[in-house]
C-alpha cells in the first residue's frame, strides 16, 4: 500500500500518486480554473456618479403613469439593501428629488423631516439636518388633496420649508392656495435665494372691481413679495383658477401699456422685481391683478419661453399684447392654451388684431388654440423675413390656411405645421375617407405645403403613413 504525497517547493504544485515506490513518479497539478485576480474596490466617488445616473434616469420619465412612476419610485428604494456600503451613497440620492403622490405619504415624510431636526444636536459640525439637508427638489404636482387634507398639506408645508435649505426646485399641487404663513415660512427661509424652480403656484384674485383699482396695486402682494426673494429664479408658473365676474372682465379693454407708462404720475403702481435669469414663464388664467402688473414692469432679460392660458373665453388682447409688447422681443417659444372648461368662441371682426410675428421677431415655435389669432399685421412695406420654425395649431382651417400661404414668404425657416388634436387615419383605410372631414383638410394642407419644403404633421409629430 503506497501513501499519496505532495509537496510545493516552488508555486508549481507536484502530486505522487505511490512516494514509497523505488522510482516514484510525479506530475504537474495544472488547476482547471484560473488564478483569480485580486480586484480593487471601486472608490465611493465613482459608486455615487453610477448610481446618480440609475437615479437621474428614473427621475426623467416624464409623461408615465402615476402608477409606473410608483412602482418605480419603490424599486429605486431597494438600492439600500444591496450592500451596508451603498446606504450612505444611496440615501442622499434618494432624497435629492422627493416625489410625492398623496396627502397620507407627505404627511409621513413631514413628520420623519420633522423628528430628525429634533433629534439633530448641535455639536455636529453641519447646522442642517438630515435628510432634510439632502433634499433640493420637491415635487407635490401629482397629489390631490381633498378639501380637509388641504389644510393638514398647508400646515406640513409651513413646518417643512426652514428643514430644506438646499431647495433649488419646487413644483406645488396645484389643487390648493398657500396660506400666507406657509407663503411667509417659504420666504424666510435659509437658501431661499438658490431657489430655480417654482411651479403649481396657485394664486386667489378677488372677483370685486374695487380691488383692481391704482390704490390697491400700491404695493407687494404676498407672492410679489416671494419672488423678490428669489433672484436666481428660471422657471416660474402661477395659475388662478378663480370665478370672475363680468363687471371685471369690462375692464380687458383698459390700456395696459398707458397704465404701466403712467405719464401724467397719478398713479401708484407696484415696485418691481429682480429676476435676470428668469427663462420660462407660465401664466394660466391669471386676470389683470398687481402681480401681473408687476411682472409687465419688471425687466426679465433671460426670458425665453412664454404659456399663456387666458382666464376667460373673451378677447384677451389687452393682456397677451401688452405681455409681448414688453417681453417678447426674445422670445423663442410661445404657446397659448385655452382651458378645457371654457366654450372656444370664434374670433370677433371688431376685437385687435394681435400680431404674433411682429411682437416676437426672434420666435421659433409658436403654438396656437382656438380663437386662433392674426399672425402678422397688414403693411405696406417689405415683408421682412421671420425665424419661425415650428407652428402648432388646434387643427386645421380654410380661413387660417389662406392667412398662413400669405405670410409663407415671410417664413422662410418653416419646417413643420403640426395640428394637435389630429390623427392621421390608419393605413388600408379608404380613398373616400381620407378625403372627407378633418383628414381631406390635413392632405389639402400637406400638398399645398410640400412644395414650399414644410411638414405637415398630426398630434404625434408623424407623417401619414
């Protein structure tokens, strides 16, 4: 019986199957697998840029369900039980955009935001707690409240503002009215300065005809008074929602531009605002109030992009015109919405004529709705060419396509008409049915524009196919 040895004098490995033989006979033990190689850790820094971009991308799934963005939104928080080393890359990650959907779930967050500051001592180095600290945005567009939790929101909202000082973005539900001392907490509070995005701001204008009066734009109101605070704001949106009544809708026909100028200094109008980097402005169904005669008279520089949704379905000229009158010499992008809740109402052959083109000479997308507006003023000059690229309409008309092959001229940069409430019809349908309805005004439009080289395109920005 002879005893298996094996013996390693050198990092090749020997195996004797009979050592106690005369002649005792080895081999070589080649390993079937290879050596592992050691592999270094990867240093923190480069974990957060990976996992900051799963986050990112999750983040930017704009127009999925609530119910997807959900299921997302858990999924992403099962990143903390991957490895202990990744909870502190993680967390601050997942609270750098906090998206919340109901009144229940921002109830939860306000009271853990709330627990931790008082748990925070103050020996720690950093004055802010955590995870309030982590959080720069905040978005509450989805949530809808009902009438009794809107006052719980309020009430969160007042105690949760002083906990976020690194909030950059702040998109609001816009089912509600801050309360002035959720409005004072906002205004107060540390980095209120940094602050970039503030949608879903929901304003009450009071439907009496005294109140619009010079005496009454006198000075601040309360969401002036905020944005004064906020110089390095970028993108704005406010919308009222209020009833107004017809004794206020009278005064559409006053002189805004001779208001604002006040040359005989008889008025008191409001001071304006600071907000040079100001880029997107969205006004929807805002009347004529002291914050909007305080944004006609504050210079914005950076603007870029206007929303405009009037608040009734009368002639809105006086305030669209005196908007672009002062702002729209860099526009780039224009869109104008009609609320669904108001009837689209034809254009009246009394009501001034509102030259789009005209007022915005740098624009390149304009996005139009019913009544749909006079795009230029007649002249007798030159045409003078014009930047536009891309033009939205409801949908399309003989009268708007006359008024539109006239002004092709002007428009050599046009590329694509879209119309945004139009589908084109399946293949295999029908000669007859393509040509009746809607559908034989979208072919007419899209062989009259072929041969000036532009597109014509339905809702979803294709081709018939």
């Amino acid at each position: 019986m002879s005893l298996a040895g094996v013996y390693t004098e050198t990092p090749t490995i020997f195996l004797q199957p009979r050592p106690l033989a005369r002649y005792p006979g080895s081999f070589v033990l080649l390993p079937l697998l290879p050596r592992p190689r050691l592999v270094k850790p990867l240093p923190a820094e480069v974990w957060s840029k990976v996992l900051s971009y799963v986050i990112e991308d999750e983040d930017g799934r704009i127009g999925v369900p609530v119910s997807e963005r959900r299921v997302s939104l858990r999924k992403r928080w099962r990143l903390l039980f991957v490895c202990k080393p990744w909870v502190e890359i993680v967390l601050p990650l997942l609270y750098s955009n906090v998206h919340i959907f109901t009144a229940s779930a921002f109830e939860k967050f306000a009271a853990h935001l709330c627990s931790s500051d008082r748990r925070w001592d103050s020996i720690r180095r950093i004055p802010y707690s955590t995870p309030g600290r982590w959080v720069r945005g905040l978005d509450l567009s989805e949530m809808a409240p009902s009438a009794v939790e809107s006052l719980s929101v309020d009430t969160h909202l007042t105690r949760l503002f002083p906990l976020l000082p690194s909030l950059t973005g702040l998109c609001l539900t816009p089912e509600m009215v801050l309360s002035n001392r959720a409005l004072a907490a906002l205004q107060c509070k540390d980095g209120i300065g940094e602050l970039r995005l503030l949608k879903g701001l929901k304003i009450s204008v009071p439907g009496d005809l005294a109140l619009v009066q010079p005496t009454f734009v006198a000075k601040f109101d309360p969401i002036a008074e905020l944005l004064w605070h906020c110089p390095r704001l970028e993108q704005l949106e406010i919308l009222c929602t209020d009833t107004i009544n017809a004794e206020l809708e009278s005064v559409m026909n006053l002189d805004l531009l001779g208001l604002l100028r006040d040359d005989g200094q008889t008025l008191s109008l409001p001071p304006t605002l600071h907000l040079p980097h100001l880029r997107y402005l969205s006004l929807s169904a805002i009347p004529i109030c002291p914050l909007l005669l305080t944004l006609l008279r504050t210079p914005l520089p950076g603007l870029r992009h206007i929303v405009w949704t009037p608040y009734s379905d009368v002639d809105t000229t006086p305030q669209l015109g005196a908007l672009l009158a002062i702002h729209g010499r860099n526009l780039i992008s224009l869109s104008i919405s009609t609320p669904r809740h108001l009837p689209i109402s034809l254009a009246t052959g009394d009501a001034r004529p509102l030259a789009l083109l005209g007022s915005c000479p740098e624009l390149q997308y304009l996005a139009l709705d019913h009544p749909l507006p006079a795009l230029a003023a007649h002249s007798d000059g030159p045409p003078q060419p014009h930047p536009l690229r891309v033009l939205t309409i409801p949908r399309p008309s003989a009268r708007f396509l006359r008024e539109l092959e006239v002004l092709l001229p002007r428009l050599p940069a046009l590329t694509v008409v879209r119309a945004r409430t139009v589908r084109w019809l399946r293949a295999g349908v029908s000669g007859k049915a393509l040509e009746a309805g809607v559908q034989g005004e979208m072919h007419e439009w899209r062989r009259r524009f072929a041969r000036k080289g532009v597109r014509v395109v339905d809702g979803e920005w294709r081709d018939p196919v």
